[in-house]
C-alpha cells in the first residue's frame, strides 16, 4: 500500500501502454477523469494524459509503501522488473527502482526509521541525547595546499592550522584536514545539507572547484551535487525539499 500522497500528471507516448502497465504489474486502479486517466493506489494519484510522443524518460516519482517486500514480490510476479531493494542510510528508507513504459524512474521506498519515543531508553533522562555533531577526517598528502584550496576555492575559514592537521570551518560546520598516511589512506567523504543547492553550486563553479555535475532533485527529497578537492576527496551538499 502507498502511504504517503504523491499527485503527479504524466505526459505519455502511449495512453492505454502506461494504463496497463499501471494497473496489470504495480496494481493500480484504473479512474476516469475529467481531462485523462488516473491511477489510483492508496495515497497516490497519477493522471495520464496526452499522446505526447516525445515524453520518453521526463519522470522521477517517489512512493511510499508499508510493506515493500511484499511490493517488489507482487510487481515480480506480474512481470515488472524491479531493482533489488537497497539500503540507503543516509535517508533512512530501503528502495527499489524500475522503469515506466515511458522512461518515467519510479522509486519505491519504506522507511526503517526508528522513532524518537523507541530511542528514549537509549538517552539520559533530562539530557538531548548522546550524539550531537560530526567532524569529519579528510587526508591529504599536501595540507598546506588543501588549506589553501578549501579556503579559496570551497570558501570555508581556518580555525586551527599547522603541518599535518587543519581545523576548518563553513557555517555551522567544521571539517579535519589531515596528513595522509598508512593509517589514514584513501580518500575521504562527507556529506552536508545546505540552504540552497543552486546557490552554492554557482559559487563554488565560480570559483574553480572540481564540481561533479549540476545539481540534482532527488526522488527521496534531495537536490544535491558533489564536489571533488585537490586530492580526491568526496564533499556532497544537498538542500531537502518536499
């Protein structure tokens, strides 16, 4: 069952392709409408309209079910093909994806959440909790050189700098940078929410930083890009929306 509403009209090539696709393999009721078609499932309302030939791949639609297991096994044996479910932590949801007849990406999701009442047991009495803030490690064989470059091209200020460690910060967030060694190999990554995605992308384009694309509206309620620093290391910054 789809248990959060979701309203969306989608422009199709074929009408009654996407009406079968919809009602035969994800189970949807089929309603006529003033103007097109909708689609029916739980909370969720589509309306199909249209003989719109170039509306291949315009779509990315987000449900959100109550038994997702079950969900994948229904659309597998109706003949969808569905992506293997997935955890993604960061979100808090476990999904899978698959195709519309029109290229439209649909996710399905179920949160694994857990709420704040069943966590009360887990905090001090009187207190907010344990966990507050992160800092995160990111390495760097140069650290004079990525001082250099997450003040000037990433815009953050330094707090605390010396040969082999630099404490910066951006706003409310602070990040490490660190000397790369055989403890601390790779690369590293982090990931921060913004005020306005766009807003910084241009500033950061505008500055030269190695940006990874334009942003991007998540189906999950992410628009988010990424940015690469002098050695590798991943930054995303994302902005929620509903």
């Amino acid at each position: 069952m789809i248990i959060a509403p979701v309203s969306r009209c989608l422009a199709v090539a074929n009408p009654e392709r996407s009406i079968a696709f919809y009602r035969e393999v994800l189970g949807f009721e089929v309603r006529r409408a003033q103007g097109g078609t909708e689609l029916v499932s739980g909370e969720a309302r589509l309306q199909i309209g249209g003989n719109d030939p170039a509306a291949e791949g315009r779509g990315v639609l987000f449900f959100e079910t109550d038994d997702l297991d079950r969900l994948r096994s229904d659309v597998l044996a109706r003949g969808g093909k569905p992506s293997s479910i997935e955890k993604v932590n960061w979100i808090k949801y476990r999904v899978f994806e698959l195709e519309d007849p029109d290229g439209h990406i649909l996710w399905f999701g179920q949160t694994f959440h857990v709420s704040d009442d069943s966590l009360a047991a887990r905090h001090i009495p009187g207190q907010l909790g344990q966990l507050r803030e992160a800092l995160p490690e990111l390495p760097l064989t140069d650290v004079a050189a990525g001082i250099a470059h997450y003040r000037d091209v990433l815009g953050f200020r330094i707090n605390y700098a010396q040969d082999d460690l630099a404490v910066m910060y951006r706003d409310e967030i602070t990040l490490l940078l660190i000397k790369r060694t055989e403890r601390h190999a790779g690369i590293g990554s982090c990931y921060v929410y913004v005020a306005d995605a766009d807003t910084l992308h241009a500033e950061l384009v505008a500055n030269g930083a190695n940006v990874l694309g334009e942003p991007v509206s998540q189906p999950w309620g992410l628009r988010d890009f990424r940015v690469l620093d002098l050695e590798g290391n991943r930054l995303g910054f994302g902005q929620p929306f509903e």
